[in-house]
C-alpha cells in the first residue's frame, strides 16, 4: 500500500528543511508546461531503466509526482518493491500543487 501524501504537507516539509527527495515522474513535454521547483524529473517513460540507479539508500525519503497522482503512484509502488521504506505519492499530483500551494503553476 502506498502512503499519499498532500501538496500541502510537502509544501511545509520543504519550508521546515525536511530532508526529502521531490521526484517529478511526468513526461518532459507535461514538465514544459509546470513544474514544481527542485523537483528532479524522471519520467515514467524510463523509470524502469534509471530507478534502480538513482534510488539506492533504502530509508530516504521521497516524494513522487505526477499530473493527478496515478502514474506516481505506480512509481512509489515500484520504489518500495525495490525496498525503499519511505516512499510517498503526492495525492492530487500537480493540479493539487497548483490549486492548494502555488496558483502560479499552470494547470493543464
């Protein structure tokens, strides 16, 4: 079971310093029209292939992100089947971002 969590929560994780890992797994033209800033962009397109090289310590903490939450969510499930213990989905993915956190964030 992945554990969600809200735009709003990541927003005060990342104001209080929380050390956390803001992963982008859009598409690159979807990251051309919003993006969220300091979020690391690996697209679902080729997660199977770069994941197992850039997640490696086991008890970092991350947080993925997609246009609405369901491709994340696929995502965070793959992470925590590879053993990543601290996994989240950002529920509501970008537009949830745009409409709760940060209206300047084009919607689409």
């Amino acid at each position: 079971m992945v554990r969600e969590i809200s735009a709003r929560e990541v927003k005060a994780a990342l104001e209080a310093g929380e050390p956390l890992r803001l992963v982008d797994c859009r598409e690159p033209d979807e990251v051309a029209i919003a993006r969220i800033e300091g979020a690391e962009v690996i697209p679902l397109s080729q997660w199977k292939a770069l994941a197992p090289e850039r997640f490696r310590q086991e008890d970092e903490r991350v947080v993925i992100f997609c246009h609405a939450g369901v491709r994340s969510a696929h995502a965070a499930a793959d992470l925590m089947r590879r053993g990543l213990t601290q996994v989240q989905n950002m529920a509501g993915g970008i537009d949830a971002w745009s409409l709760d956190v940060d209206p300047a964030v084009p919607r689409y």
